[in-house]
C-alpha cells in the first residue's frame, strides 16, 4: 500500500471560473470528473497529518499532499475550488520511475521464479540440489538409478521420527543380517562397520540416542572360528567384543534382540558390556527351562540381584536400568544361580544403551545369518517381533541378509518369503514403519550356486509390494570381487580394519565407502 505525491508545481492553484487565482480557497478531491464520482477523503500532509480538504494558500497555490492510500499508485485526482472538476497529476512519477529502475525485483518475477524453482528442487524430474558431502541424495535421483531405489513416498515416517527425536521421542532404526553388517572385519565392530558409521552421522546431526544393542553376538563365545583368532584379539583389545569370564555356550534358538544368546550354568561366569546412555536394558531368556536369576553392576557399583521371571514357555525378560549419567557405562551380568553345574541356565541375549531423546541406531546382525534367521513372525518364536517388531519396535529396519543364503542354496523364492515374513512383523507391529533392503556385495562368497541375482530380481519386487527403499551393493559394486579389490574394499582377519583379500567382508575403507551410499538415503 502506498500513497502518491500532489500539488506543489506552478500548475497546482485554485482557479475561479475567469482562471483568476483564489487564495485561500477551499476545495474537494474527487476519483472522478464525472457525477458518478466519489469524493477521497483519505488525504494527508507531508508530514501524514489527515487533510479533510485542500486549502490553497496566500498565492492561490495548492501545496504539496499525499492521495489516497491504495495497492496501486493514485496517478490522477480531480479538485474543486467552485470553479468545476480540475486534474491534478501525482508529481512524483518520475521519482517512482527510478526508484522502479533502481529495484533488484521490482514486478517480483525473480522471487516467483525462485519460488517455482525451488519447488522443483530435490525430486525426480526437477532440479538436483546437494547435500552436505557434495552429493545428489537418494530421493532426487530416478527410479532406474544403478543399485538404488527409494519410492517417491518412501521415508515419511523414519524422517517425521528422526527430526523430532531431539524434542520427542528417540527415533530407532534397527539393521539385521549378517556379517558384513555386523562390521567383520573393521576396525571396531561397533563404530567401524557400516552401520556405526551411519550411526555416528545420523547423531552427530539428529542428537545422540545412545550406543543401542550390544548383542550377544560379539562375544568371543559366538566368534569362536579359529580364522576369525587375529580379529577376536584385536577386537577384545579395543573394547568390540564384551569381556567374558567363566564357561559360556552359544544359545541354539534365534531368540531376542540380535537374534542369539549365550548361556552359563556355573558359579564364576560373568559377561561385561560397555555401552552409552542413560538408560540400560538387560535382555536374559526367561522360562521354557530351569533358569537362573542374575547380578548386574554398573560402573563397578554395588551389585543388584534380578530374579528369573519363570514361565511354562520361553520368552524375553527385560531388567531395565534407568538414572545413569551422560556417557559411557559397563554393565556386568553374572550368573546367581542356587546350584552350579546342575542346570540352572542364565541366557544373556544382550544390553542396549539409550538416552531420553536422539537417534539410536541397533545392530542386530550376526555373522553367519541367513534371510530365514529373522523370518519367522510368530510372536511365541521370539525372534522378528525382537527384531523391529511389536515386542521391540523400530521407525526404520534393514534387512540385509543374502550372501549366505547364496552359499547355502536357498531359492529366490525361499529368501523372499523369508524377507516377507520379517516385513510382516515388523508393519503389525508399526504399519507405517519404513523398510530397506540392503543387499551386500557378494563378492567370491559364492561362486556355485549364482542365485545372487534372484535375491537382487525378487528384492525389487518386494520393495515395490511393501513401499521399501533398496540400495544393491552388488550392482554398485559392478558385481566384481577384482572390481572392488582394486579399491581396497575388501578386508582381512588377520588385521581388522585393513584391505586385504577376503572374500566377501570388507576393510574400513570398503565399510566407509557403503556407509557413503547409505547415508544420503537416510538423512535426506
């Protein structure tokens, strides 16, 4: 809204009907020289004092005043000193017309271009932005992208979740397969692998949820293979696997968060996991056996005794540890059973470390998983409704078993119903849950059979059905062991975290790289 300027020029005077000047006089503005105008009476003076009506001065002159207030400049007014309806032309068009000249966007095309541009940047068909690395994000690239497919609709929940879970509840997203997710042969199993790596990005911007599961799968009583001796010792030394002592044996069911357990029956045994948060959850079998209670330490503290819960069936009990302070914990279970060696089992599925708000981010794969590991959804099973489904509930899962399904034979169809049936839990548990199928680079795993291609063929297809996200290392990869080995991706038992020549795990440089693709995806 703007006003426009009058009067003040050698034209501007109070004229009678002979033309003679009249001082003084007193006069009317109209919008019009017609009898259909109307009269404006929204004037003021130069310093925005209203004017109910012109009065000329000592000399006949109409001095300077502003018209009418209105969306678009008054160009024109009519004035009546008596002597009938006479035009009066705004005087400051010519200021307005540099000022015009002058503007950066003076008709606002260029912000309605950048508006329209702007609603065409990041997604298919529009304008590529990057993100913070440098990168076109996964959701802007189309469909047919090599190795990679997002669903235009894919992420609202996991990304509702996620922004929020600095102000609200923490956002978790929980990744299950085998052992290329679980981070053999990284430098660090926790941090080093993939998934600590999308982990430590995922914090870093959205606030940190805590470590998350500490399965029992890193345990040297789990990664007992005599070609894995170098890693353990390398991986118990920097604080990857959790220290042990006493007789454990590794559990035969796919029970509980991580899909395994370890189990005591003797005076002595104990198990020592760090974790981060300010919350801990101590996951232990409960029931369907003769079950010991246990002792839990914090920090070293004074040791609490947790009695077995009991039951006719086996299930999952949780012992929940809450007011622990900011940052790193240990937290030591040990066996308290009556009798040592007579049978009373204490089975550990795990810890987890969480905070109030943040991301957490559970890495619950194992070495040796198969797709039919997590498939089975029957709450009774323990096993997917522990895995991101309704017992223990995820914003976003990741599935990435494969490459010793292709080692063991299994059909295409085989994995696939697999991959369903873990779905299946995990949207009765969250139907809005967000899904990704991650396939990991085969490398020479498997060099018989050549069913790869069919988990990569029904993988499609099953993010189609089910609205997942799919990111196929494989065929970024260029489905070539040499091709990655010449990037030093792959990596070696003897020396965690180096490239070597192993034949389906990866270095740290082959994890960082997968973490590469990984991320744009879930932080877009």
């Amino acid at each position: 809204m703007a006003r426009t300027l009058f009067g003040g020029t050698a034209a501007d005077v109070a004229e009678d009907l002979t033309g003679a000047r009249m001082p003084g006089a007193v006069g009317t503005v109209w919008d019009g020289p017609g009898e259909g105008a109307s009269p404006i009476t929204d004037l003021t003076d130069l310093t925005g004092a209203p004017l109910a009506q012109l009065v000329a001065d000592s000399e006949g002159v109409v001095r300077p005043f502003y018209g009418p207030e209105t969306e678009r400049p008054t160009e024109r007014v009519y004035a009546d000193f008596g002597g009938g309806r006479v035009a009066l032309v705004a005087t400051d068009v010519g200021d307005r017309l540099s000022a015009h000249q002058d503007a950066s966007d003076p008709h606002g095309s260029q912000a309605r271009a950048v508006e329209e541009i702007s609603a065409q940047k990041g997604i298919p068909g529009g304008f590529a932005t990057l993100d913070a690395s440098g990168r076109v994000p996964v959701q802007q690239l189309g469909q047919h992208q090599a190795g990679v497919y997002a669903p235009q609709s894919w992420g609202a929940h996991w990304r509702a979740a996620r922004d929020a879970a600095l102000s609200a509840r923490p956002a978790r997203a929980l990744v299950v397969g085998g052992s290329a997710s679980q981070g053999y042969y990284a430098t660090h199993l926790h941090t080093g692998g993939w998934v600590g790596l999308v982990r430590n990005a995922l914090q870093a911007q959205y606030g940190d949820g805590g470590s998350g599961l500490f399965p029992a799968s890193r345990t040297s009583t789990f990664i007992s293979s005599p070609v894995d001796a170098s890693a353990v010792a390398a991986w118990l030394a920097n604080g990857s696997l959790a220290a042990q002592s006493g007789v454990w044996t590794l559990g035969g069911s796919n029970y509980g968060p991580g899909a395994t357990y370890v189990y005591s029956q003797t005076t002595g045994a104990s198990i020592e996991f760090t974790i981060s948060g300010t919350t801990a959850r101590i996951f232990t079998v409960t029931g369907g056996a003769t079950r010991a209670g246990f002792r839990y330490e914090v920090d070293g503290g004074a040791p609490v005794a947790v009695a077995d819960a009991g039951g006719s069936n086996a299930s999952i009990q949780t012992t929940t540890v809450t007011g622990l302070g900011p940052g790193t914990h240990t937290v030591k279970v040990t066996w308290a059973g009556t009798s040592s060696g007579t049978g009373q089992y204490l089975s550990v599925v795990g810890v987890s470390g969480e905070n109030a708000t943040g991301v957490v981010v559970d890495n619950a794969a194992k070495a040796g998983a198969r797709a039919a590991t997590y498939g089975n959804p029957a709450p009774s099973a323990l096993n997917a409704v522990w895995n991101g489904g309704v017992s223990y509930p995820a914003d976003l899962c990741i599935f990435t078993a494969g490459p010793n399904d292709a080692v063991s034979g299994t059909s295409g169809d085989q994995w696939a119903a697999s991959v369903a049936k873990y779905f299946r839990a995990i949207r009765e548990a969250n139907g809005s849950a967000d899904l990704m199928i991650l396939l990991p680079h085969l490398g020479n795993h498997d060099t018989t059979n050549y069913l790869y291609q069919d988990y990569a063929l029904r993988a499609r297809g099953l993010a189609d059905v089910y609205g997942a996200a799919l990111i196929d290392m494989w065929a970024i990869g260029r489905n070539s062991w040499s091709h990655w080995h010449s990037r030093g991706h792959w990596g070696t038992a003897a020396h965690p975290g180096a490239s070597g020549s192993d034949s389906v795990h990866l270095s740290d440089a082959g994890y960082s790289y997968v973490a590469d693709v990984v991320k744009p995806v879930l932080m877009a």
